[in-house]
C-alpha cells in the first residue's frame, strides 16, 4: 500500500517550487517521489553524497557539483558576479525555508 503524502507537499504545488535541497539519499527519494506528481521540481540538490555520488538520476546533483560548477562560471566571466548581484530585487525570494513538521504541521521558518 503506497505511503500518504507529507502533509508539506501541497506547499509544492501551491508556491511552484522548482528547486529543493535534500540533506541524503532518504530526502532525496522522498523528492523525487513528489516529482512524479509535480512535473515543476527540476533540481534536487543534496548535501551528503553517500549512495547518490556518480549515480545521480536525471535533475539530482550534489551541493559541490552545483558549487564548483557556479565557481567555474564566474572564473570564465569575472563580471558575472556583479551582474548577479546587481538582478536581485526587493521582491525576489533568496531563501525559502521550512521546519520538517516533526512535532506539527510543516511551517515556514522566519
């Protein structure tokens, strides 16, 4: 019998979440789970590479991959950083986080 759903997937849907960082391969699974139901998950980043290193699946990378790749585009444009910085404004989001609902229902964390 397959499991419910976390009570935080509605959240994806709802805030069209396109990206998630994952601490293992256990989150991992649970995201690409979500993904199956919700198409605008494109990358999955995870921080602890034990049983994902080298056998990521398609839309998965590790957080040094997407760091060294991010070092290497600034390398080969030096102006790129500036630029970047200079794109953001008041009403973009930098971070979006929330709690895992382990004593209640998920919420956003301030």
């Amino acid at each position: 019998m397959p499991m419910p759903p976390p009570r935080s997937w509605p959240r994806k849907w709802r805030e069209d979440i396109r990206f998630a960082i994952a601490e293992d391969q256990e989150q991992v699974d649970k995201l690409l789970e979500a993904r199956e139901s919700h198409a605008g998950l494109g990358l999955i980043i995870y921080d602890d590479p034990r049983g994902l290193a080298g056998r990521e699946p398609a839309g998965v990378a590790g957080f040094e991959t997407i760091r060294a790749e991010g070092a290497a585009r600034i390398k080969a444009d030096p102006a790129l950083a500036a630029d970047l910085v200079a794109r953001a404004t008041i009403h973009d989001v930098a971070v979006l986080m929330h709690s895992s609902g382990t004593t209640g229902a998920p919420k956003g964390i301030p």
